[in-house]
C-alpha cells in the first residue's frame, strides 16, 4: 500500500510540473526589432551561418561515427 500512495505522489508531482510547461515551444512568438531584421540580412552576407551550421553537423556526425567506431573496436577487442 505504501508504493501506491508514493507512486501516486510521484505521478501528481510530475503532472503538476507538465502544467507548468506551454503547451507547445513553437506557438511562442519571439518579435525581433525592426532595426535588427534590416541588419542581420547585411551580416548573413558577411558571415555565412547556413554554411557555418551545415559543416558542423558534417563534422559532428563524422566524429560521432568515428568514436563510434572506435568504441566498437575497442569493445571487441579489436584495438
């Protein structure tokens, strides 16, 4: 009876935290300046942050595949 009144606690304290939390992080609107949305497309030219961001998800994944590997090996004692 104890685990059912403490597994009970559990589940309320855990949905009074959901309550807590919006229902969606995309439905919050985040309104820039007007003055800052003229300038970012002047620094996008400058600095290529789509370019940036794609070859660090390419380096990321290919070390990520690499100690993968390498954990791999080492796990069947292959190193």
């Amino acid at each position: 009876m104890d685990k059912l009144v403490f597994y009970g606690i559990c589940i309320l304290a855990i949905a009074g935290l959901l309550l807590l939390l919006p229902s969606s992080p995309f439905g919050i609107k985040h309104e820039m300046p007007q003055i800052l949305q003229s300038i970012l497309g002047y620094i996008n030219w400058v600095i290529p942050f789509k370019w940036i961001t794609d070859t660090l998800i390419a380096w990321g994944t290919v070390i990520g595949a690499y100690y993968l590997y390498q954990m791999t090996l080492r796990w069947t004692k292959a190193i």
